[in-house]
C-alpha cells in the first residue's frame, strides 16, 4: 500500500501543478481585440419609458372592469 502511495505521489504533484497552470491560463484576462468596437448599444430616445407608461395605461383600462 505504501508502495502505491509513493508511486501516485508525483503522478499527482504533476497533475496538481498542470491544473494550476491552465487555470491561470484561462482566467488570465485578455485586452480586448483592438478591431472591438467599446460601445456598439445605441440608446432609443424613451424606449423604457414610454413602454412603461404604456404598459401603465393598459393595467389601469384592464383594472377598472
């Protein structure tokens, strides 16, 4: 049992420090490309509000039956 032990032991050193090192890898951040645009949402003029208020009219139609 020992034996298998220290036969495991370096097989699991090295799987150990092989994790470690695509970890760092992967979650190592990047600059963005340099043909990414930084802002590619265009903002409607009262989007948001004007379906609320919408959506605001229609419950209170719906709400006085």
């Amino acid at each position: 049992m020992i034996v298998v032990a220290v036969l495991l032991l370096p097989s699991l050193g090295l799987m150990l420090f092989v994790m470690t090192r695509i970890e760092d890898r992967v979650l190592l951040e990047t600059e963005p490309a340099r043909h990414a645009r930084r802002s590619h949402l265009r903002v409607i003029q009262g989007g948001r509000q004007a379906k609320a208020a919408r959506h605001a009219r229609s419950s209170r139609h719906l709400d006085a039956a």
